[in-house]
C-alpha cells in the first residue's frame, strides 16, 4: 500500500509549481508518492506519472464537485481523502494567497526545505530533435498582442524554427521544451515546465499583474524586459541560440 499522498487542487500552474515539494517529500520518504488534483486538471496525469518521485497520479471527481473558486488555487485546498487511505497527507494547495515565489511558498507551508537549486524538478524521455529551435506558449489573455510579438520575432529570424509548445498536451508539450534551445512565453503554466526542465526563459509579459517576483521563479535563467521593447528581445534571442542565427 502506498503511504504517501501529496495533493493540489489546481490550476495547472500552481500543480506544476508544488512539484519541488513533492519531489522532496519522496526523496525524504525513500519511495515514490502518489499525487491527486481536481478532476478539472486530469490532463496533466500522464506528466505527473512520467516523475520518477511520483507512482500514481488521480484526479477526483468528489474534489471537483465542491470546487468554490480561485481566490489563490482552486478551493477548498483540502481534499477529500478517505481515512486511512495513506500514512500521511500532504495538502499543499494554497491556503491564503502567497507573498512568496510560488514554489518557494510551497514548500514553506509544507515545512519541506528545499535543495538550494530544485531545478530541474521535472523530466520526460522524448527524443531529441537535431535542429535547433526555439518553443513558445501563452495563455489567452492578450493573444493578439502575443501573436503580433512572435510574428515579429519570426520575421526577424527567418532562418529559426519556432515551435508552439500551448498546442500540445502536457507531455508532449514537456518534450518539445525541453528539447528546444530556449523558450518564450508569458508567466503561464508552460513557464512553470520550461523552468521545471532548466530551460533559459525569455519572458513575454503583457500583464502587469504577473510581473512581481511571486509569479516568477528565483531560481532559474530568466529574462523578463518591457513588452513593448522588442528590440532586447530580439538581443536575448541572439545571446541565447547555440547556432547563428544569421545562418541559412
């Protein structure tokens, strides 16, 4: 019988954002846990079960059912465990809204210490593809603004592959980050994976609301400039591909 359950609600940032902790749960236990979030989320599972630290992942429907908002995670941050079910329940869903770096919180209200450099805290056998190239993603907020910065981005580099990695379900969209050379995006939970795979993050951020340090990640390479300075953006890109990008 498995003796260990962390839980998360939701959204799927928050959930990816909680992986840290769980990840150090399982080495201090000596074994994988088990992981459960909202019946809403269930399509991050096969990401979860691809962790070695974590040996079965669920989504509740009965979770679910009592959902009550959003105010900081999908509430109530309590999940309705069966009595006995585990040795031990670890409920780390928010349960006021954090000051801190999002990971960080976690672990904090977890009484879990982190190690002094968690990433990467994720990882997935995909094969790698020879050609380098950039991966991307956002969330809806803004999507003309977004899709206008890219097309820029495209035709400043015509000669780079720009993959969007928002396409794909979250495994998938794990591989085609971690396999590219960098990736751009807002702070949305594709951000929490490129972080999760150590990736460098160039950061496109419209949303003046996602700015402050609680919706970043301390740890990572990061770069985050004026979303209407499209001209450092365009530096970062040069700085950061292994290949010219000048080349054809």
């Amino acid at each position: 019988m498995p003796k260990i359950l962390c839980t998360f609600s939701g959204r799927y940032g928050d959930v990816l954002w909680s992986l840290p902790t769980v990840k150090e749960i399982s080495r201090q236990a000596g074994e994988p846990v088990d992981m459960l979030v909202m019946a809403n989320y269930r399509r991050l599972l096969p990401l979860l079960e691809a962790q070695s630290y974590i040996r079965k992942a669920w989504a509740s429907e009965e979770w679910q059912a009592i959902y009550s908002g959003s105010p900081c995670g999908d509430q109530p941050w309590q999940a309705p465990v069966p009595a006995g079910m585990y040795e031990a329940v670890h409920q780390l869903t928010y349960k006021f809204h954090p000051s801190l770096p999002l990971m960080v919180h976690t672990a904090q209200a977890a009484g879990i210490s982190l190690p002094a450099n968690p990433l990467p805290f994720l990882d997935v056998d995909i094969p790698a593809c020879i050609t380098p190239y950039i991966s991307y993603a956002f969330n809806p907020d803004g999507a003309e603004q977004k899709a206008g910065f890219i097309a820029k981005l495209k035709q400043e580099f015509p000669n780079i592959g720009f993959v969007n990695a928002g396409r794909y379900l979250w495994l998938v969209s794990a591989g085609v980050i971690k396999n590219s050379a960098m990736f751009i995006g807002c702070r949305s939970a594709n951000y929490v994976l490129a972080h999760g795979l150590a990736k460098k993050v160039l950061v496109y951020e419209p949303n003046p609301g996602r700015w402050p340090s609680t919706f970043g990640c301390p740890f990572g390479e990061e770069l985050m400039y004026d979303p209407y300075d499209v001209p450092k953006f365009v530096e970062a890109v040069r700085q950061w591909m292994p290949i010219s990008v000048e080349a054809v």
